[in-house]
C-alpha cells in the first residue's frame, strides 16, 4: 500500500466529501491549502453533470479555496469528450440541463432539442427535468438509439436532502423499456479514469481519489489502479463499510486527516 506521503496528485470527490450543497465541509478547503502549500497537486473529480466546470469554479472560490480551471473534471466534460473522440459527426440528444448541452457544443457536438431524432441519447443530472424530455428520450432509447449514461449515481447528496440522480432514472428507463446504457462513463468506469489520467497527464500510481461512495468513489480508485481513500462525511458509514466487498486502501474522518501528508 503506498504511503500518503509519497502521494503526488490528491483528487477529490465533491458532495459529501468536501462540501454539503453550497457549504464546505469544516476545515476541508484549508485542508486543501495546506496540501497545495506542501506541493501537492489538487484536483477535484465530480459525478455531477448537472453543471458546469465553470459553475463549479465559482462554487469552490466562493468555497474559500482558489482553485484554477484545469483543476475540475465532471462526468460531463468526460462524456463530451467519449463522444467526439469514439462517436464522431453523431448527433446527441441530451437528457441533462443546458449547461450540459453547452459543454457538448463546446466540443462541436450537434445536440438536438426535444421532438428531435438522434444519433445518440444521454443520460445525465438533469435537474432541469420535465415528463416530455423523459418520454421523449425513452422513445430514442427504446427505438435502438446508441444510450449514454453520464455516471450512475443513484442520489445526488444535498443540505436538503437526498436527489434522485442518473442512476435512479437509468432504473427508470430500464423498467420502461428494458434497456441499460451501452456506456456509462463517469465513476466507476474506466472512461472517466482515461479522460482523469490524460486531462492531469498523470501516472495511476502518484494519484489518490478521496470519496464518500464506496460504489463510485472508492471503486474508482480501485478498479483503475490509484489509492483509494473513503472519508466518512458523506454517504458511506461504518456499518456499510463492514458489510461492502469493496474495500479502500485507508479510512478517514474526514479529509482534515490528510493534513499530515
């Protein structure tokens, strides 16, 4: 097991790992200084592509740590880029929110509106739901049309309470018409793991991924090769701990433990 101390990169989960809705978790953004001080290099990691990275920038600034624009990856910017990359000249039809759809233009995807045929339907944090954007996607889908999911969070944790997230709707769908995504791409999957490594261009083995999820987070890590650390502020308690076959490489409070790093 590699020592944290030898740690070169320290990603970081969002909700429930470094911060509850719009409030910081106590002492994790001068947790975060003090790890940049020391010459680590931060980044943060987030299933939720609900937002933008842009969004997300504000949020943690106004979070009290300044952060810088490379340093943010979400599901998906990760997904715009599968799909320029593997799907190329495909037009999408996005179940997600129009920050979304604009990161998908940004990487010249054509994205078609509601009513709309398309090549491709993804399946994203759409907090901007409505029943027509989901029926209409249901039908793309069960028509055979190539289905993306962004990540397959079941909950999106809040200061209000628990959001139905994408996986919560890929459930849906699959009731609906039987079908799962072809390609899911955020944690735990290893599209998301390529985009991280080539996006900080760097080695598995100098990264450690911090989470509150053992299905995502911790999976993350472990599945692609970097150390894995489960903090206890979000999501996953002990008790879920013990009776989880997916183990992390440490276990901490919180992330205010990483001080010693």
């Amino acid at each position: 097991m590699v020592d944290l101390k030898d740690i070169k990169v320290f990603l970081f989960d969002m909700d429930g790992t470094i911060n509850m809705g719009e409030e910081p978790l106590e002492g994790a953004m001068e947790t975060l200084d003090i790890l940049t001080r020391k010459g680590k290099r931060v980044g943060f990691v987030t299933n939720n592509s609900s937002k933008s990275k842009f969004e997300y920038l504000d949020k943690i600034r106004r979070m009290g740590y300044e952060a810088k624009i490379e340093q943010i990856i979400t599901s998906g910017m990760a997904t715009a880029q599968y799909i320029s990359r593997h799907l190329p000249y495909k037009s999408v039809y996005v179940l997600g929110t129009d920050a979304l759809k604009r990161e998908f233009q940004d990487y010249g995807i054509e994205v078609k509106e509601l009513g709309e045929d398309a090549d491709i339907c993804v399946l994203a944090f759409d907090t901007e739901m409505t029943y027509e954007k989901l029926f209409h996607a249901t039908n793309l889908i069960g028509k055979g049309r190539v289905y993306i999911a962004t990540h397959p969070d079941f909950v999106c944790p809040s200061d209000k309470g628990d959001m139905p997230d994408a996986g919560a709707f890929m459930a849906l769908i699959e009731m609906t018409n039987g079908k799962r995504p072809d390609v899911i791409i955020g944690k735990p999957c290893a599209p998301m793991a390529e985009f991280v490594f080539d996006h900080y261009s760097v080695n598995p083995k100098d990264v450690a991924f911090v989470g509150d999820r053992l299905y995502t987070d911790i999976k993350f890590g472990k599945n692609n090769k970097m150390t894995s650390i489960l903090v206890l502020t979000g999501e996953t308690t002990t008790e879920m701990l013990h009776s989880s076959d997916v183990l992390p490489d440490y276990v901490l409070e919180s992330v205010n433990d990483l001080r010693i790093c």
